[in-house]
C-alpha cells in the first residue's frame, strides 16, 4: 500500500516510517522540511520526500493528490484542519489515521481511564484533541472516510527530554536527582503521568494500518503498560544515579514561587489530569503489545541526552 505520514519527521514518524518501509510499504513523509528524524534508519533512503506546510491553503489538495491508500496525520491540532482533510480524502483515500493525545481526557474520575469512560476535556489542547476523536468516529459511522484516532501519551524516547517527575521539563529536576539534593513535590505526589515509548506508539500505529476494518471508526488510548506517579518516579530515578530521592513535600503557592512560572505551569497542567490509562482495547482489537515500560522508555532518553551533551547531571548514571 501507498502510505503517506503527514509530519513524519518527529517523535512518532522516526520509528514509524522504518516500520512501514520494512513491512513492505511505499512510504512518502509530507513535512516542512525543517529537521531529519530523530534517529538514523537505512529504510529512510527508500522513502519519498514532500515538501509542504500545512499552513498553506492547497495543503489538503497536496496529500490528496499524492494518491494514498492511507494518510497517517501525526501533527493535526485542530478541528477545522482535521475536518478540511476529511472533506478531501472523503472517497478517495482508503483509511485515515489521526494522532490524538490522552489529554482529550480531563483530570481523571476514575483509573485506569478508558476510551468509553473519558472525563471530559480541559484546557484548549485538550478541548481540540477530544474534538477531532469525536468528528473522525461520527464521520465514519456515517458511512464516510474510514478513520481511527490514536492517543499516545507522553511520548519518550532518543533526542529529546522525556516530561520528568515534577511533570515538567526542567532540566534542573535531572540535576538535583542525580546530586542527592532536595526536591520539592507540590501537593503530595501521588499524581500520575502515563509515558509511552515512541516505537511502542508507532507499533500501534503500524497494527491499525494492518487491522483496518477493527480499528474503522475507533480510538484508542496507546501508552505503556503502567504510569508512574510522582514519588515513585522521582525515587526510581535517583536510583538511576546511585542516589536516594530527597523529597519535601511543599504547597502550590510555595512550588510556584520556587519555580519558573513556565516550569510551574507545565507542573499543574501534567500533574492536575492524573492521567492513569487502560491499553485493554488496543490490545484486544489491534493486538497492541508494549515492549517498554514508562521507566525504561525515559532510562533510554535520558542516556541518550547525557552521552550526547545535552543533560547536565552531578552523578554518572549507576545502571547499565
């Protein structure tokens, strides 16, 4: 099949694309051109390369008129753009496959959350993302384009800071952990973060390509198989370093006046969804198989970040 990655040079579209070449697809990757992928891979010569800002008003015509089988659409943010790409793909490309976020869920009722059991949404990302889920499973219940969303969670893997135990990403946090130093825990760390290895979430993506009439007209939460919350991944991440977590228990008022306000921000926007989610429908319909849990998927970026100069911590990393 003739597949086409709408921003397949990011997080996702590095392990992705490999992934479809090796299958035995025709891959085209439609980007700005603006970076390579995060990661070498040989499958990368066998695929086409397309120029194209989304910005741009003959975008939609672009995509469709490179003929796919399938379009995955990694960098959709909005209702309006997901819908002009619908309207146009409508009867003539067989599956498109949306890249959500679980963020389309609000702070969390109950856990794990699932697809049929999501609180509502919060904050404009968020709002958008629970949106585009909800046209894509109308349009093809309407017996229109065969879609399926996908919601990843924070996605980690090699070249770029992982969200870390505050929810954030400060690198300061990576310091004082691997010093032994304090850390300051607003509320009382007990909040979930649900991470998820990019290669598991392109494993995902591959399945549902290949299980198309199942995942028709679904969506599907696609993180690893546990979350970590607060302490306890700031406690295992000491440990990486050889260290004993140093944890103090503050207010929000307090971590916010200790805190860049961006930092801060990022803190309570991760840390208020209490995010803890359910992989039990993507396993049962797309055959989803996680091959990371959520520490050893930030383990691996974190290496990465430190043998390439990109993050200064106070101790070397104790495990292998």
């Amino acid at each position: 099949m003739k597949v086409v990655v709408v921003g397949g040079s990011g997080h996702i579209g590095t392990f992705l694309i490999p992934r479809l070449v090796r299958a035995g697809h025709e891959v085209v990757n439609v980007s700005r051109g603006k970076r390579s992928s995060y990661a070498e891979d040989p499958a990368w010569e066998q695929v086409s390369q397309v120029t194209a800002d989304r910005e741009d008003e003959t975008f939609d015509d672009r995509v469709a008129g490179l003929r796919p089988d399938v379009v995955v659409d990694l960098i959709c943010f909005t209702l309006p753009s997901a819908t002009s790409l619908v309207e146009r793909l409508r009867g003539e490309t067989g599956h498109l496959l949306h890249c959500g976020s679980i963020w389309r869920a609000g702070p969390s009722r109950r856990v794990p959350v699932t697809e049929e059991d999501a609180p509502p949404p919060i904050g404009e990302y968020g709002i958008a993302k629970d949106a585009i889920a909800r046209m894509l499973k109308d349009e093809t219940r309407a017996g229109g384009l065969a879609t399926t969303s996908l919601h990843p969670g924070h996605i980690v893997g090699p070249g770029w800071h992982p969200i870390g135990p505050l929810g954030n990403l400060d690198p300061a946090v990576w310091r004082r952990l691997s010093a032994g130093e304090p850390l300051d825990v607003p509320g009382i760390g007990t909040e979930f973060m649900h991470h998820v290895h990019a290669d598991d979430v392109a494993q995902a993506f591959e399945a549902a390509i290949d299980r198309r009439e199942a995942a028709a007209g679904e969506d599907f939460s696609v993180v690893a198989p546990s979350a970590l919350n607060v302490r306890g991944y700031a406690e295992i991440a000491a440990s990486w370093f050889g260290r004993k977590a140093a944890l103090r228990t503050v207010t929000w008022e307090e971590f916010r006046g200790r805190t860049e306000p961006e930092a801060a921000q990022a803190s309570w926007e991760h840390l208020v969804r209490d995010h803890y989610f359910s992989i039990d429908k993507a396993r049962r319909v797309l055959g989803y198989a996680p091959r990371y849990q959520p520490e050893e998927a930030v383990l691996e970026s974190i290496r990465w970040l430190i043998d390439n100069g990109e993050l200064e911590v106070a101790n070397p990393l104790a495990v292998l």
